[in-house]
C-alpha cells in the first residue's frame, strides 16, 4: 500500500511517500513561508524525483487537526484535491496521534502537545509498546494545570513531542514532573507520522472518501470566539 501524506497543520510543511511502514520519500520545510504557496509544489517536486505518480498511490493522508486553522483548512483542501480525481480514498489523520509515532519506538508514555494559545495546549497522551501506540486521551484543548495533574497521576515519565513540547516541558517541571524533550529532528510535524497514522486507519478500515473528509479543529477559532463573546455582551 502506497500512501502520500500531507502536514500542514503548525509552522512546518511536509510531504512524505510511504509503502507500508517504509518511508520512501520526504520532502520537509520549516522556513516561515506560507504553506499555501509550498505545499502543492512540494508534491510535485516530490513525486518527480522519485520517478512515482499520484496514479501509483493507493491513499492520499493528510493531517486534519487540531492545529492552525488556516494551516489545516490548507492541508485538507490540498488533499481532497489530490484525492478527487481517482477517487482515492482518505485519511484525515489526528496531528497529535501523528506526531507520537515518530517517537514510538522510544517506548513509555508519550504526551503530543501544540501551542493553543492562553496558557493551553492542544494535546493527546499514549503509551508506546514495542513500536506500537495506545492511546491514554483523546485529542483535546486543555490548560497546562490540567496536564501537569493528568502527568502526576500517571505517575510515570512523559516523552514530549510538538511544537508545544517546550512549553508542556516547562510546566511539568515547575511541577517537579519528570520529561523529556524529543530531539528537534523528531519533535516537530512531519508527514512521516502522518503516514503511519494513515496506516493504521487503513488496517481498522477508518478511510474515508474525498467528500467526507474535513478538519477537525477541537476549538473554535479565535474570531468565532471573539464574534460570540460580542453577541453575548449585546444579549
């Protein structure tokens, strides 16, 4: 099975091709430009040097959420894009889920964390065994006092990845709670992780059509916040 898999849910684009659980070819960005204007040309520089075709591809995967709202609107539409014209069918893959089998071959329990902004995370934990992900939460906006009181009843040390990762770091240890940083190379978004989440939908049979995918953000976004808060201060 052949899977392309798109990531542009934070500050970092990737583009990766899987066959099974081998990656074949990844193509990574994290230079600040929007993902609008790389991602696309990602998957065509990327399916050229390695001589495949969207035809070849039996999945087309792509982060779904939570994350940036523009960047996983970006994300989605490009995949629905890719998927469309051979209705291929689709995996909207959790972001936090995705970013915790880059590291599941570390073992223990793993706490996958993005920046939401006042003083949250958007964050998922599991626990790797053998290579292999159990999920302990699921995907959720929580406040650091939240997770630190999530981790102490744990009772085990936490492996962090994400783009949220220092800031969880730095609350855990305020708390006397034992973590560690993922190495840069692993700790951020990739495609890679996405694919092998992609993978795993696929085994349980979780894929769905072009048409019935669609992001998954597990908050509102800040203007739905600010326009109801406005609404409710003029009821």
């Amino acid at each position: 099975m052949k899977i392309i898999a798109l990531e542009s849910s934070a500050v970092t684009a990737s583009v990766a091709v899987t066959q099974e659980d081998k990656l074949l070819a990844q193509s990574f960005q994290n230079s600040g430009l929007t993902h609008s204007a790389t991602l696309m040309p990602m998957v065509a520089d990327l399916l050229k040097n390695t001589g495949l075709t969207l035809d070849e591809m039996d999945v087309v995967a792509v982060a779904a959420g939570p994350g940036s709202f523009t960047g996983v609107r970006i994300g989605v539409a490009a995949a629905k894009g890719l998927a469309w014209p051979g209705d291929k069918p689709c995996a909207p893959c959790s972001t936090l889920e995705s970013m915790a089998w880059q590291c599941a071959h570390v073992g223990g329990e793993i706490c996958a964390a993005m920046d939401a902004r006042r003083n949250q995370v958007y964050c998922a934990r599991f626990l790797a065994e053998n290579g292999e992900l159990t999920r302990l939460t699921e995907d959720r906006a929580i406040g650091l006092d939240q997770l630190a009181e999530e981790v102490r009843a744990s009772g085990r040390p936490q492996t962090l990845v994400g783009d949220g990762a220092a800031l969880a770091q730095r609350a855990l240890e305020a708390e006397g709670l034992p973590c560690a940083l993922m190495p840069p190379h692993l700790r951020y978004q990739t495609a890679w992780g996405v694919a092998r989440a992609a993978l795993r939908l696929a085994r349980e049979d979780k894929l769905v059509s072009a048409a019935a995918m669609a992001p998954s953000y597990h908050r509102l976004s800040q203007a739905e916040r600010e326009r109801l808060e406005r609404l409710g201060k003029t009821e």
